[in-house]
C-alpha cells in the first residue's frame, strides 16, 4: 500500500480531476509529490495514459514518474517534486520585470513545446498554473505539468472538452472542432500577451462572452498597456492568434521569429508595469477550471452573425461542427 512507502506532508495543489500531496519517500528520505487522480472522474486507462506519457517523455523541461500505486478510490503516480513555484510567481518577485525576461521564458516554454509536439503530443492545457520553475540549476527554467489531458495527434480527429474558464483555449476547442498541435501554440500566444500587459486579451464578464471574444479574435494592443512594449512583441503574438490553427505557426517556426533570439536588441528597455499582472495572477488563483461551459455552441451562434465570423471560424463551425450558413 502506498502509505507503507510515504509520509504524507502537504497538499501542495489540487486539480480538476486530482490532488497533489508533498510526501517523504520513507525508503529514501527524499521529497517526493504523489498525485492522486479520483476514480470517480477518470477511468483507470486515462490514468494510465497519463503515467505511460511521463515514462515516455525523456527531456530536463518535463517532470520525471518513479512510480505508480493504485488504491480504493485513487490511482497514485508519485513524481518528482516541483515546490519552487509558479513561473509567474516568481517573475513578481523580482524588483523590475524586463521584456526581455519575458521573451527568455516564453522561448524556454516554446522549447519544451516543440519536444512535446515532436513526439506529435498535443498539451491541450497551456495556462500560467502548468508552468513551474526549477531553481535548482543555475539558469532556472520552465517544467510544463499536467499532461492529464494530454493526446497524440494522428489521422484520427480528436475533439477537447472545454472546461471551466475559456481564457486561454483556442477557437478549435471552444467551437467543439478537433484539436492540433497549434492549439498549444493559441495558448502560448494568450500567456505571452498575459506576461506582457497583465491583462487577458479576450477576458469579459462571462464565460460565454470570453468564447464569443475568442471566437472573433477580438483583441487589440491598448496604448496604456503596450506603451512600453516592442513591435516585435506585438508581432509575434499576432503571428500566433490566428483563428484558423492551420495558419499558425509550428513551434519550431515561432522559435525562429526575431523576437525570441537572444540578444536581438529590439527589446524595450523601459521595465513592464507588473501591477496588473499581480492583479491577474491573484485572481487566478481563485478560479478553478473544473465545470464544463454548458451550451456553448449554441450561445455563439445565438450571439454571432455568420458575417462577423473570420473565415477559419466559419470554416470550423461548418465542417466540423455541424452548422450551417445560409
């Protein structure tokens, strides 16, 4: 039995489907985070899923299983233990945020993207609360977690559940279209614009208006929160909002654009305003991503002239959803 090998210490986050608890290998006296997934919500293959992609995934950005348990009501995976914090977090608690400090992680998440996505494995959950930080090395970088919704890409069309807030899904899962590798690749833009301004680009006052905004790509740059931001900036993250996720770049592509390469000397050099984000990251902090949005689909098309639909949107809805336009 588990608890015969562990000492329980802490739970250390709790997830949609799951908890994480920070335990005492007791046979090696190390740290370890045992993640306890609810048989009430996942099916035993799903958990298995999840444990047999960490096995397979063999790279420094993704966290390493030593183990796995089933008990009465949980399968058990104990992991390697994560506890220096949220990459957000710790971008806050330095004295001035830079553009290029944003670009660096951004660049590093974007590396540990194009790994997974080479093993032609889809994240489907890029959020600010799946990226850690491992200060244990001398240049501290990005851990991306979760993997519980994690899926192979193949010549099989696979749909993704929307779940709780839509703020960083792409039109692709909030339409109830197949997914692709670009899904990760939308998401990675929303943080960007996140990391830069400290707001959400197609946040509004209900989830069913944050989906229409989405759907739309309705975002803009407002001068009071990009004053201090480069062109180039701006431009890599309108590179990657496309609304059709054909037209976004691949991971590799976006690693190539000018404004990741180090040292490029197009970065502001005016210290970011961090008095949203802080705002933004205690408000997520509150939120639990775990309902499904009820309807959704219906709701778009009860509040979206087919005229105000992009191309790729209306491309999606009819051929992959199952509307029509007259």
């Amino acid at each position: 039995m588990i608890y015969s090998w562990i000492v329980f210490i802490i739970v250390s986050s709790r997830g949609r489907f799951s908890t994480v608890k920070k335990c005492i290998h007791k046979a090696t006296r190390k740290d370890v985070a045992v993640k306890f997934i609810s048989k009430k919500m996942k099916k035993k293959e799903q958990a298995a899923h999840e444990a047999a992609l960490l096995q397979h995934l063999q790279h420094p950005q993704y966290i390493t299983i030593h183990d796995t348990y089933e008990s009465p009501t949980s399968y058990i995976l104990v992991l390697e233990l994560m506890d220096d914090g949220r990459l957000l977090d710790y971008l806050m608690n330095h004295d001035e945020l830079m553009e290029e400090k944003v670009a660096f992680y951004i660049r590093d998440t974007m590396e540990a993207l194009q790994y997974l996505h080479n093993c032609r494995v889809a994240h489907l959950d890029i959020k600010p609360e799946n990226l850690l930080i491992d200060l244990r090395i001398p240049v501290p970088r990005v851990k991306l977690i979760d993997l519980e919704d994690a899926v192979q890409i193949t010549g099989h069309y696979h749909v993704h559940q929307l779940l709780g807030n839509p703020e960083f899904a792409a039109p692709e899962v909030i339409q109830g279209a197949p997914v692709s590798l670009g899904t990760d690749i939308w998401s990675i833009g929303v943080l960007t614009y996140v990391m830069l301004s400290g707001v959400s680009p197609f946040l509004d006052e209900s989830k069913e208006e944050t989906c229409i905004n989405v759907c739309r790509v309705d975002f803009s740059f407002p001068h009071e929160y990009f004053c201090d931001v480069s062109h180039a900036a701006r431009d890599f993250i309108n590179v990657i909002l496309q609304d059709d996720f054909r037209r976004r770049p691949t991971a590799a592509t976006c690693l190539q654009h000018p404004w990741l390469q180090p040292h490029n000397g197009s970065y502001s050099k005016i210290p970011l305003d961090t008095s949203r984000l802080a705002c933004f990251i205690e408000r997520r902090r509150h939120q639990y991503d775990v309902h499904p949005v009820p309807n959704v689909k219906s709701f778009i098309m009860s509040r979206m002239n087919p005229g105000t639909l992009t191309l790729g949107s209306r491309h999606l809805l009819q051929n992959c959803v199952g509307f029509r336009f007259c």
